[in-house]
C-alpha cells in the first residue's frame, strides 16, 4: 500500500463520519497513477491541466492543501477517474 491508497483507507473512515480531507489527494482534478504510485510510494500525484503539447502533466503533493472547492469523497474521486472525467490522462 501507498499513501495516497492509505489516504483512501483513512477516508472512507472519516468521510461516513462528516469529515473531508483538505489535501490534493481527495482533489476532483488530481490523479495518482500505478507507475507514481509505485515510485514514488504515492507521496506525489498528478494535477492534469489544459495542454496539448504531450508533455507530463504537473506533479503536486498529496498532503498538500487543496481548495475547498476541488474537494470530493473517496467514492466521487473514484467514479470521477473511471469515467476519464476531463483533463484526466491515464
């Protein structure tokens, strides 16, 4: 396990009980991949934006704050990423 699938572990946790995490790793616009997960033991995600040009997009922390706004449960992130929601490339 990783620690942003640790970070999952504890949200499902709290979030029943009110609570919502205010770090990039519960943000709806940031994605944990297998290969960054693995490597770099889910401390880092990714936080896709608008580009075209095929680079990586930029990597943020993910115990970083986040903004209020991006913050979803553990089961909308979820269905979020699975339905290749915008800006998300696998």
């Amino acid at each position: 396990m990783d620690a942003f699938w640790a970070l999952y572990a504890a949200r499902e946790q709290f979030e029943p009980l009110g609570w919502l995490l205010g770090v990039q790793g519960c943000s709806r616009v940031t994605r944990i991949s297998g290969m960054l997960g693995e490597a770099g033991e889910g401390m880092r995600m990714y936080r896709p934006e608008p580009c075209g040009d095929g680079s990586l997009p930029p990597l943020v922390d993910t115990f970083a704050p986040a903004p209020r706004d991006e913050l979803v449960s553990a089961d909308e992130q979820l269905a979020l990423w699975r339905s290749g929601a915008r800006g998300f490339r696998g």
